[in-house]
C-alpha cells in the first residue's frame, strides 16, 4: 500500500513537471508583448537648441555610437537667407542621447561632397560617405584626425573621372557617389555600398581594414527583373551579428540579403502604398523614390526587428528581420512634430530608440518607446 502510494504521488509529481514544461515554453512562444514591436512616439525636447546661430542644411547621415551618442551630418547648403541671419553648422554633430550638444567637428573642404551615411566600427572611429563624391573617410571618435581615406576627394569611377562621366564599377581605389558603409566587428574590412543614384555606380566593394581592395559585387537580378524599376541603386548597406549584408535595393523596393563573400540570400520586399491615383505633375512618377532607402537593426543580441526608411511613404517600417514581415510603421508625410519630409537616414540606440533624418526637413527627429 506504501509503495502504490509512493509511486502515486510521483506521478502525480512528474505529470505536474511535464506541464509547468509545457505551459512554459507555450507561454515564451505566445507572449504577445514579444511578439509585437513597440510603439513609438516623438521626443519634442530632443534635440536641444544649437548654439551661436548654427543652423544645419540638409541631413546627410545619422548613427549612434557605442555610448549612445548621435552623430548627425550636415551638407552644408544653407539658403543665401540663412546665411544672413545665421552661420553653418559644422559638418559634423555630436549629441548625446538628451539632446545635448557635446561635440562638433569637420571641414567642408575636406569631408565627402555632399555627406551621405555614417557608422562606427568597433573601436568607436566614425566612417562617412559622400552622395556627390569618390572617397569614404575614417575619423576618430572626435574627429580630431582622418585615419583613413579610400579614394582622391572630387575625383569618381568613372569614364572621366567626373560626375559627368560614364560610370564604371570597377576601380580598386575609389567609388562613384559612395552611399554607406558597414564595417566587419570581427576583421575590420570594409563594405561600402557605392553608388547612391541611378547614374553612378552600384557595386558593393569591400576592402580590408587597410585600405586594401578584397572583392565586390553587383545587386542580384533575376532574369525577368528588367526595366526601369529594376535599375540598380545601391543606397545602403548594414551588416548584422550573424554576419548578413543587408543592401538597400532602392528601386526595386526591397532589401537584397548577401553572406560576406557576396551570394544572394534573400529579398525582402518593402511595399509602396500610394495615397492618391494621380501624379503631382505631369513629370512626377509615383513611387520613384524608393522604398528601401535606409536600415537600421534593433539592438537585442538577435536583432529581432529592422528600422526601414520607407521614402516614398514617408514613414518608417518596422520588420521582423528573420521573417522579413512589415509589423508596424510609425511617421507621415508632412512638417510637424513626428512627420517626415523626404525622411532618409535610420539609426536606433541600446534603448530602442530611433533617430530619423530629413534631407528636405533638415533635421534628425528622435522616436521614443511609448509609456502607454
């Protein structure tokens, strides 16, 4: 009788485990709170008020650092009345995650024409491009000195080595209107995404982390893609922790996913919604912006979600980056507080908050995670 009840509880015991096993790993898979991403509102008092009248252009670039510092680049083309009643920002502007202003740096002379994209690599050096240029650059963290430059300032890949000129996709040394970089945490090479326009180049090339070229490649295209939405702009580029490169394929609306040595993984569309069925004029052509414009990843280990500008919708995607499925979207088109106006540039720091830059707006916005 002992022994029947002996065993009795102990499998009344071992039932229970098997259940508590059960519910536990059914309640991680079907937590709502996980699954959903969150949602975001605009910090009004971010940033806070430049000093001595400086006044910033367009943006050419947003990203964080590993303090969660926001550097913001400024293309310096204030309007003649601008210029009357306030002074250039520099190229270059730290902030820290309040808003306020910590450090500033860059000379128009020598940084990339017409600045385009920024990141950091993990000794925390800041890397720029340049929309309008043949070069990318390597400052250090305080912009005190250029560590590297790859590629002469105004000269580009091309038939003449012009803007003007044919485009060729094949140098070793320089690029025809560099778009981004991504930098390799575990070698230090180089991936730069070269050819920010549909008449430059649209190459990703990579070197190592002297300079040196290794490879590169061209956007995947299959053998029914042709045609003017297919025309390749590489206008991106974002490396994740498992080592994918992600490409902005801004024509096509999507993201094109590489391993390091360049084979195609996948696509990931991201759609274009029009809001009205007819052209603001009659040379306007609805959704020739782009889609996949910029990416930015969420900062958990797995980098569960993507941050990408949507131009031609004026807002922001937010994607489960495994899945590659659109979840939710903040942002719209206009000039208030939260909307966007040719909103381009992403960048998310460790408490998930993102930071979007204007080209025509002229400002970096900052989304915060809502209390509610």
């Amino acid at each position: 009788m002992c022994i029947t009840n002996h065993f009795s509880e102990l499998l009344k015991n071992t039932q229970r485990l098997a259940l508590a096993i059960v519910l536990g790993v059914c309640g991680v898979a079907s937590s709502p709170a996980q699954q959903q991403p969150p949602k975001y509102e605009v910090d009004a008092s971010w940033p806070k008020a430049l000093p001595d009248l400086w006044v910033t252009g367009g943006i050419g670039g947003v990203c964080v650092d590993a303090r969660d510092h926001v550097f913001v680049l400024n293309r310096h083309d204030l309007t003649d009345n601008e210029l009357d009643a306030a002074r250039q920002a520099p190229p270059v502007i730290e902030f820290d995650s309040e808003g306020n202003l910590v450090n500033s740096f860059g000379d128009p002379e020598i940084v990339p024409n017409v600045l385009h994209g920024c990141s950091f690599d993990r000794d925390n050096n800041v890397w720029m491009a340049g929309g309008r240029d043949g070069i990318v650059q390597k400052y250090t963290h305080d912009g005190s000195k250029l560590l590297l430059q790859i590629g002469k300032r105004g000269v580009v890949d091309s038939s003449d080595g012009t803007l003007k000129g044919k485009p060729l996709n094949s140098s070793r040394t320089s690029f025809f209107e560099s778009a981004g970089i991504a930098v390799d945490p575990d070698n230090g090479d180089i991936y730069v995404a070269d050819g920010e326009g549909q008449d430059s180049n649209h190459r990703v090339v990579v070197f190592d982390r002297n300079g040196q070229f290794l490879r590169q490649w061209e956007p995947h295209r299959d053998e029914n893609e042709v045609g003017e939405m297919f025309v390749p702009i590489v206008h991106c580029i974002a490396m994740s922790n498992e080592g994918l490169v992600y490409v902005c394929d801004r024509r096509a609306r999507r993201l094109q996913v590489f391993d390091k040595q360049g084979h195609f993984q996948k696509n990931i569309p991201i759609t274009f919604e029009p809001q009205t069925h007819y052209p603001a004029s009659p040379e306007h052509k609805p959704g020739a912006s782009g889609t996949a414009v910029w990416v930015a990843f969420s900062s958990d280990p797995s980098q569960r979600f993507m941050y990408v500008t949507n131009q031609d919708n004026e807002r922001i995607e937010i994607i489960d980056r495994a899945r590659g499925q659109i979840l939710s979207n903040f942002g719209r088109a206009g000039h208030q507080l939260g909307e966007f106006t040719y909103a381009h540039f992403v960048a998310v720091d460790s408490k998930g908050s993102v930071y979007v830059g204007e080209i025509n707006g002229r400002r970096v916005q900052k989304f915060k995670i809502a209390d509610h």
